[in-house]
C-alpha cells in the first residue's frame, strides 16, 4: 500500500518536534507494512488553522490523483486544528479520492478501524473542538504577550518585530557585549552599566 506522511509545526523553533513527527509516522508506516516514498513525505510550519497550507493540500492532491493510498498523520492535531468542519472536510476529500488514513497516536480514528462509526464520530468531534479551542487559547496568549512587549519596547523608545528573540542574543554576557541600544543609546543589559573611559 503507497503512503503518503504529513508532518506539522507552528513554528520554526519546533524543528525537532517536527523531526521527531517523521520519525514516528514513518516507524508506524514501516510496522504497518506500508510503501514510503520519498516524494509522498510531507512537512510544513504553519498554523493548524490554515486552510491554505501548501503542504497539506499537496497531500489531498496526491490522493485526489491516486498517486498514495493511505495518508500517515501522527495525530488529527498535526492534521488540522480548525475544528469539526475543517477535520471533516480532509477527511471526506480523503475518502472520495478513495485514500485512506491512519493516525500514529488514535488509532480509533483510523479510516479502517472496527471502531463504530458513531463512537468514531462522537471521539473525532470532541479531539477536533479541544484541539481548535487549544489553538486558540495559544494564539490568544501568545498574542497579549506580544502586545505586553510592543508596549515596553513603545516605553524604551525601540521597535519590537514579531518573533521571539535568538537565544544568544538574550544571555547576559551577550546583551553587555551588545551595550547601548543603537536607537535609544540607553543600556540594555539587566542592571549592568557599560564602563566609560576616564
């Protein structure tokens, strides 16, 4: 049987996970007696709430074209995160290109399971809404976090871009090797003063 594996992440930071996603859907393919191709594996960072995620609909094409037979997914999470509906909507394109699906870590889920059609309905749609309300609450926080630190850098007179700072530039010794802000002329460093000529 010709599989196809999809891998997701939200963010470039979470490249292992992703690696670690891979690896997983690909043991589970090997175990299962699936065929992997190197053209059918599929990775993308992107937000479980897109709908324009190339990766994914890279996948849905494949079936679509009858170039896989079944879609390894490590969770319906890495699948999508927007909802019954949107969960839904995969898998009934899945199904009517005549591919099947697997899920590595719910099994209940997987399109030839002897689970009853009812308990797998009822089991897809409360994993699908906790996943879309998981979403959410991320993007809700990450989002007054952003805002928390758009009004300091506004405070201190700096530009603040989206994103999370390198790791190497957030290091003590980094920021007093930095010294003056090159906006503000202001210190950065935590209660450390540059030294001043005599």
């Amino acid at each position: 049987m010709r599989s196809a594996i999809y891998a997701r992440v939200s963010r470039p930071d979470e490249a292992d996970i992703l690696t670690n996603q891979l690896e997983a859907a690909r043991t589970y393919a090997k175990n299962h007696g699936f065929e992997i191709q190197g053209a059918h594996i599929f990775s993308e960072i992107a937000s479980g709430g897109d709908e324009g995620r190339v990766a994914l609909n890279d996948v849905l094409k494949a079936a679509e074209q009858r170039k896989v037979d079944i879609v390894v997914f490590t969770s319906l999470s890495r699948m999508t995160r927007g909802g019954v509906g949107a969960a839904l909507y995969v898998l009934k394109r899945l199904e009517n290109a005549g591919c099947g699906w697997h899920f590595v870590e719910q099994p209940i889920l997987n399109f030839d399971s002897n689970t009853p059609k009812l308990a797998k309905d009822i089991v897809l749609a409360v994993l699908a809404a906790v996943d879309e309300d998981y979403r959410r609450t991320i993007s809700s926080k990450t989002r007054a976090a952003f805002q928390k630190r758009k009004n300091l850098a506004a405070a201190r007179g700096e530009p603040l871009k989206w994103g999370r700072p390198r790791k190497e530039m957030c290091t003590p010794k980094a920021i007093v090797e930095r010294g003056p802000s090159r906006k503000s002329g202001r210190f950065t460093g935590p209660s450390v003063k540059p030294k001043v000529a005599p």
